[in-house]
C-alpha cells in the first residue's frame, strides 16, 4: 500500500511522435499534490529534452523528478475530453483523437483499484508482466512501471486504461509537423520509455520523494 508520505498523481498521459522527428508527452493530471494541471515533456529532432509548465511550482516538482534540458514556463491550456486531447503550450498546438477501447483497455481495468494503487503489486507486474505488456501496447519493451526516477525518488505507474490514438496534429511556432509517427524507443526524459505507438494512458503515479537524511 502507499505510505503517508506519498504522492498520488491521477489522470492521463497522451503520447505521440510525429513526422518532423517532434514528439510530444502530455500529462493531464486531474488529482494530484499540486491540484489539477497539464504539462508537456517535449522532445525535439536534435534530442533536447524541454519541460513546458503552467507555473513554478510545476515546473520546479517535475524538473527535479526527471531530466530535462531546457524547463519553461509558458501559457499552457489543455483538457483531455472523453475521446480527444486539445493543448496550447507555449509554441506548440495539440491535437488528438483517441481510438475506441478494445480488448487491451478492458485488459488495464480487470485489476482491482486496490492493486492498481499498490507500489508492491506494481513493482511484481513489471518484473513478471513487463515483456507481455510491452508486445501487447507496442513497442512497449522500454516501458517500466517502476524503479527510481532520474532525481532519486521512487516511482510506480498503475495503468487504469489504455487507448492508441488515431489521429493527432502538431504545430511548432505555427509551422506543422507533419504526420503522426511512432516515437523514440526511449524518451530519455525519467525511468520509463512510452510505448512507441502513440496512445493515451489513463494512470495513478505513484511517487515516494527521497528520504530527508538532514
């Protein structure tokens, strides 16, 4: 179970790569210790790593859990709606389209919420389910559930649900990016690789800050 010292993350992250060689991942976080936010991890052709955040607090809680080269932050506007993702960060303009649910989605929900919000359970699922999963989401095979983050904390990610996309659009200061493309096999960004196939995964992150050894 989790512990008092916790914090819980719920909502979705939506990933997806795209001709130009931009790839984006959104986190649309509807509970969380910093209340209710989107952020952007952006990755552009050249490899940098950019954190686009809505205010400091953001920023500065998620730039000391993962790695980034650049943080910014931006005006930044974004809902996840039952089937569609919509973003204004800063230079970039989303948009996406989530594919009706199939066998894999209802696969993510057959867990009960006590499991999915249970940092051991999670970490057993990604030793023993981590190469079925990976085959079963696509290009999955660098996707952790759990392990320690690049700023030392302890991480587990509970998959609720999971949907590819169909469709999605980029636009970078207004120039377009092209069609939608896999991503790379590693993001480079924390302890995880999103699934190459672009999806939206709705998921409970679990993250244990490091012990105050002062």
């Amino acid at each position: 179970m989790t512990t008092p010292g916790d914090h819980l993350f719920e909502g979705a992250i939506t990933a997806a790569g795209f001709a130009s060689g931009e790839s984006v991942v959104v986190g649309a976080w509807a509970r969380s210790p910093l209340g209710m936010f989107v952020d952007v991890m952006w990755r552009r052709p050249d490899g940098e790593r950019i954190l686009l955040a809505p205010r400091q607090d953001v920023a500065d809680y998620v730039a000391g859990l993962y790695a980034f080269d650049t943080v910014r932050v931006v005006p930044l506007e974004g809902r996840l709606l039952r089937d569609a993702l919509r973003v204004s960060a800063g230079p970039l303009q989303l948009s996406a389209t989530l594919a009706p649910r199939d066998w894999r989605s209802w696969l993510f929900a057959l867990r009960p919420r006590v499991l999915r919000r249970s940092p051991r359970w999670i970490a057993l699922e990604d030793r023993l389910a981590r190469p079925f999963v990976g085959h079963v989401i696509g290009g999955g095979e660098g996707v952790r559930a759990a392990g320690v983050a690049p700023g030392g904390q302890q991480e587990f990610y509970g998959a609720d649900d999971w949907r590819a996309l169909t469709w999605a659009a980029l636009t970078v200061d207004g120039a377009d990016a092209g069609l939608m493309a896999p991503l790379p096999a590693d993001f480079g960004v924390g302890l995880s690789a999103f699934p190459t196939q672009p999806a939206s995964v709705r998921v409970g992150t679990i993250i244990r800050p490091v012990p105050d050894r002062g």
